[in-house]
C-alpha cells in the first residue's frame, strides 16, 4: 500500500543530510529572490516593479510597436517576471511545510527533485494567473485615469476602497476555509498524491496548494497596489504578515487587528481628502 503511494519508509541515516541540504537551497532560493528584489528596487530598472514607467525606456517603447499588440504583451511580460520574482520572495517561504512533507514522501524516488520542482512550479502557476489579472484590471484603470481626468483626481477612492476590502475579508469566512488547507500540510499532501500519475499529480499538488494561497492571501497582495508594487519594505512587511497567518498557530489571531487596522486606514484616507 505505502509503495502504491509513493510513500518512502522510514528515513534512513541519509534522509536527515537529504532533508537538511533542500532546507538549506530552498532557503538560498529566497534569499536570492529578495536579494533580486533589492538589487532591482536599487537600480534604474525599479520602474519594471512599479509598472508606472514601462513605456518610458525607448528599447521597450519600439519593442511595444513592432511586437503586434506590443503594447499590451510587453508590458503584460514584464510584470509577469516581476510578479514571479516577488511571489518566490513573499510567498514560496509559505509552501515549506508543504514541501518537507512532501520531500519526505517521495524520499526514495529517484525523480524526487523533479517532482518537489513541478509542486513549486504548480504553486507559481496559480499566483502568475492571479498576477496576471491584477495586472489587466491595474492596466484597465490606468486607461480608465487617463482617458478620465476625473478619476486620477479622486484615485484615493480606490485605494480606500481596496484597503477597505481587504479588511472586511479578513472576517470573512472564505479566507478561514482557505487558511485550514494551510494548517493542516500532511492532511493537504496525503488527499492530493497517489503516486500513480507522479508528475501530474505534483504538479496539481502545487497548483492546488497555489489556489488554497491566493484564496487567503489575494487582498492583502492586492495592497501592494496601493502603498507600491516598487516599495521593499512594504514586501518584507505583507510577506511576514501572511506567513504568520498561513503557518503559524496563532496565526488567526491576527484576523481582528489586522482587518480592524486596514479598515481604519481606508477611513483615514476618507477623512484626509473627502
């Protein structure tokens, strides 16, 4: 039954090294990711963060007019690899749990690694389609702003509304039901991996894991476009938050500060310019 599973038996003196040393390049991986960040953030390409400013260098401003619909795919490309860079940094430290457990699953496979990176490439996947459509709602009320002058001058409304939002779910029922998936990392592996189909099961793991992440996680990344997608220490901080509600006990009992405190924010903003 464990070998229809792809469950290992008990680890033997080499599964600790195994384990240690993935601990160990999981968390060069992030640190290389924030390092990028910083160095990105540092550097006259920050505007490829906080998209703003794409269309100003004039390699991307020819590339968007001779690539067909370049205006929209350049950009769209762009924020895609900044997106993927800042989730590997804020979000992928989240999937540890996720990963050791099944790391130790699929100890004594020999495309152990293969099938650890389709579960991260899984996850990825899920928050890049959700980057993805943050991205074309920010670009369409870009266009929105600049076609209507109004709109740039009352874009306090939207931040209010987006901080408000995401404070109202944090009492929502949805983000506890996405929260549970989090908590409970053996019980998510042992329901998604049968062993039979490996790669396509990882993968899904991952993708599913991905879902689970963006379901409680998707407000408070959608601040991000409020206080600057180009602002680091507002990453390390949202990045800390949301690790603390996904993997660590008292985790929940950030839900009434954190949702009390972004509502009353948005009605700061309220007061300061209405």
């Amino acid at each position: 039954m464990t070998a229809e599973l792809g469950i290992a038996p008990r680890p033997r003196l080499r599964g600790p090294d195994r384990s240690t040393l993935f601990a160990w390049l999981f968390a060069a991986l992030v640190a290389v990711a924030w390092s990028a960040l910083w160095a990105l953030h540092a550097s006259p390409f920050a505007r490829y963060v906080d998209h703003g400013g794409w269309g100003d260098a004039g390699v991307l401003a020819a590339l968007c007019t001779t690539i067909p619909q370049g205006q929209i795919v350049v950009p769209a490309v762009l924020h895609a690899s900044a997106w993927v860079l800042m989730i590997t940094a804020m979000m992928l430290p989240t999937t540890f749990p996720v990963l050791q457990v099944f790391r130790r699953i699929v100890a004594q496979r020999p495309d152990s690694g293969l099938l650890t990176g389709l579960v991260v490439l899984g996850f990825l996947v899920a928050w890049m389609a959700f980057g993805l459509l943050a991205h074309a709602a920010d670009a369409l009320l870009l266009a929105l702003a600049r076609r209507e002058g109004a709109l740039i001058a009352y874009g306090w409304v939207i931040g209010a509304a987006v901080l408000a939002g995401a404070g109202l779910f944090q009492f929502s029922a949805l983000k506890y039901r996405c929260l549970e998936q989090c908590h409970t990392p053996f019980g998510f592996v042992i329901a998604r991996w049968h062993g039979r189909s490996a790669s396509r099961e990882a993968f899904r793991l991952g993708f599913d894991h991905g879902l689970f992440c963006v379901g409680c996680c998707w407000a408070l990344m959608l601040v991000m476009f409020v206080v600057g997608m180009g602002s680091l220490g507002w990453m390390v901080v949202l990045a800390a938050i949301m690790a603390a509600e996904k993997n660590l006990p008292w985790g929940r009992r950030l839900r009434a500060p954190l949702g009390l405190g972004l509502i009353g924010w948005a009605a700061a903003i309220v007061l300061a310019n209405a």
